[in-house]
C-alpha cells in the first residue's frame, strides 16, 4: 500500500503544539495533584512549574531538543506528572523517535487515562511504524472517550485504510466529516474510502455475475464520466439489451446520444424512459430541454412545467421555460422567467446565454435601452469566462514546465 497517500495533514502538524495540547497552565493544576500527594519543597515545586512552562514554550517554537531535555527534566522530579509524559511523547514523536514517543504516551495512560489526546498520539505514533491493529485499538479508544473530536475520527479512518478495511474507514470518516465538513483532509480522506468501498462493491458485483446488465450500466457511466461517449452508448445499448425496461436506462443512452449531437436517437429514447417511469422528474426534464433545443418550444415547455411539478428545484428550468416562451412567441412570459434564470442561476454558461436571450426579448419588446444593458452584460461575463480560461491554461502549462525542470526527490515519510 502507498503511505504516502496516507500522510497527515499539514495543518494538524502545526496545530499539535496548540490544540492539541494543554496550555501548561492548565496542566499543572497543582503539582501535589499530579504528585500523588507526595510533598515537595515550595522552591522545587516552583522550579518544575517553571522548567515544565519553559519545555513547553521551546516545544511550540519547534526548539524539541530543548523541549525533550526539559520534559525529561520534570519527570525526573515529578514522575507522576502525566502531561510532562504526554508532552515528551510529542516531541519525540515529531522527533521520528516514534519506539520512545509510544513509552511514553503509555507511560501518561497509565497515570491518566482519559488524558485528551494521549491516545490519539499514541494511536498516530503506532501507525507510523505499520503497527495498524495497535493503532486502531488506541483511536477507538480516542473515539469512546472524546466522541467530537474530528481528529480522531479522521486518524482512525486513515488507519482502517492502511489496514485495508475501506467500509471501516468510511464510516469513521463520515463521522469526522459531520464534526468538521470543511476540513479538506478529511474530506479527501472520506472521498478516497468511498471510491475504494465503490470499486470493491463492483468487482464483487462482477464476480457474482459478469454478465449483469449492471456490469454494462457501470461501464457505460464510467466512460460517461470520462468522456468517452461513444464507448458509453455503446454500453449502455449492451445494457437495455439484457433489460429492456429498467428504469434509468434509456435515459443514460439519451444523455449520450445527446452529447454525440445525435438528436432524434436523444429524443427516441428519452421518451422510451417517461413511458417506462413516467414519473422520472429527470427524464421529463432532459426530453424537455431537448425539444425546446430543437425548436419545439410547445412540447418543452409541457414536459419541464411537468418536471417541475415533481421536482421544483431542477437547475436552469427557468432559462429554458424562457426559450420556450420565447418560441411560442410569449415575450412577457419569456421576460419574466428568463429574469428569474439571471437572479438565480450560478451555472456561468447558463447564465451567459441567459443574459444573451434577455436582449433578444427586450429588443423583441422594443426596449432598446434594457436590451443594450442585457448583451453588454453578456458580453462582460463572456469576456471574464475567457480570461478564467487563458488563467486555467498558463497556469497549467507552468506547472507543466515547473515538473519538467525538476527532478524528483526522495519520498516523504508517511
């Protein structure tokens, strides 16, 4: 397996100094709390307070020599001080010296242990060195006693993976994912599990039967996604072969034939899909634009209204009830619901053209004044599209021309 796919977060990385960590003030609560009772002169326990404050500022600047020797320093005075144990596992384990952080998140357990964080560490330390049982052991534990920290759902999904259970590792990160949707790591982390539990459901589904109808639907939306159009038809024709009148067939094969250019074989078999699910919003809605496209704006505008009464909110309805009125020649209703496709459609291609039908209708309407206003706004989003586009293409060929002239170097550590 490549671990490297696996590494953690940047940010994490950073942030374990910070976050993840007790601010020394708030672990040394009071030094006869974490000595046992045990007593100890003023001046010494002034002295560790001070050194355990100092290690602790030299670990967040990234100064872990320094930061290990101090720790060192107050479990030698204080062996019962758990965080002073957690604290030097950190640092040994941002140190590489993952064999020692491990005593040493142990050694913390062992004193406290429901310690925040202390498993999950020992959890990522474990990990580190493919001991993925053992890992899994300890986050889950993370998990039980703090079940809202996103980190360490996410650690122990990432741990599932390099286990290979990619089922237990969705639904980790699923949870992760509810605690904290935004966070990039764990949503790639989440995306990567749910394609390898994808791909194993299909290999299974091949096994169980390669000559499945479901085998061909696969396919065909494979090569779709890919653009390859022409091999998805093809699947999807090999599909409706083995079952006529299963739903969602014919309307994959009239989205394909659709993206060909090939229109009436588009149309044929999009109505083929309302006859056999009539109650398909997406297949009343694509046959719909379809004939607003081809110039048949009576018959558009029926089956989208029909869409939309099913489902309300089909995307860019309102631009292509606009066509269609715009066809029948109804120029006020075109106005008002190509008005609404500007207002509210975010598609920019849409909202381009939408822009576009808006001046022909204002122009159609003799005003020539809001028709003027509605091309020059067309033209500025077109304009703005292109100049996105000549960004996207040198930025691309940079980056093209940055991998070229660089060698490749050793990999990183997972």
């Amino acid at each position: 397996m490549d671990m490297n796919s696996l590494s953690p977060s940047e940010s994490l990385r950073a942030d374990r100094f910070h976050r993840c960590l007790r601010p020394a003030a708030a672990c040394v609560i009071s030094l006869y709390a974490v000595l046992g009772g045990g007593q100890i002169a003023w001046a010494q326990s002034t002295t560790v307070d001070e050194r355990f404050r100092q290690a602790t500022q030299a670990m967040r600047e990234a100064r872990l020599d320094e930061a290990a020797e101090g720790f060192a320093w107050v479990i030698a005075a204080s062996p019962a001080f758990a965080e002073a144990h957690f604290n030097l596992g950190l640092v040994r384990e941002e140190q590489g010296k993952n064999e020692e952080a491990i005593a040493s998140f142990q050694k913390a357990l062992a004193l406290k242990p429901r310690l925040h964080g202390a498993h999950l560490f020992l959890g990522v330390a474990e990990y580190r060195l493919n001991q993925f049982d053992k890992a899994i052991a300890a986050l889950r534990q993370e998990t039980t006693d703090y079940p809202s920290d996103a980190n360490a759902w996410m650690w122990l999904g990432v741990a599932e993976l390099a286990r290979e259970q990619p089922e237990e590792a969705a639904a980790a990160l699923d949870k992760a994912a509810k605690l904290a949707p935004d966070n990039v790591d764990i949503l790639y982390h989440r995306g990567r599990a749910h394609l390898l539990v994808s791909k194993e459901s299909y290999a299974r589904m091949l096994k169980a039967d390669p000559k499945s109808w479901r085998v061909h639907q696969v396919l065909a939306q494979a090569d779709a996604e890919a653009g390859r159009h022409e091999e998805a038809t093809a699947e999807y024709l090999a599909s409706i072969e083995l079952a006529p009148n299963q739903p969602g067939l014919h309307e994959g094969l009239g989205t394909e034939y659709r993206m060909l250019g090939k229109m009436e074989e588009a149309e044929a078999a999009l109505e083929r899909e309302v006859e056999i699910d009539p109650h398909n919003p997406v297949a009343l809605y694509k046959l719909g634009t379809l004939e607003v496209e081809r110039n048949n704006g009576a018959k558009g505008k029926a089956l989208i209204e029909a869409a939309l009464e099913q489902n309300p909110g089909l995307k860019q309805a309102d631009y292509y009830l606009g066509r269609a009125e715009m066809e029948l020649g109804n120029d006020a209703a075109s106005l008002r619901a190509l008005k609404r496709a500007v207002s509210a459609d975010s598609d920019p291609e849409t909202l381009e053209q939408a822009w576009y039908q808006l001046g022909i209708v204002y122009r159609r309407m003799h005003r020539m004044q809001e028709a003027e206003q509605a091309v020059a706004t067309f033209q500025k989003l077109k304009d703005e599209e292109a100049r996105r586009h000549l960004e996207r293409v040198e930025k691309k060929r940079r980056a093209e021309a940055a991998e070229s002239a660089s060698s490749p170097g050793p990999p990183k550590n997972p």
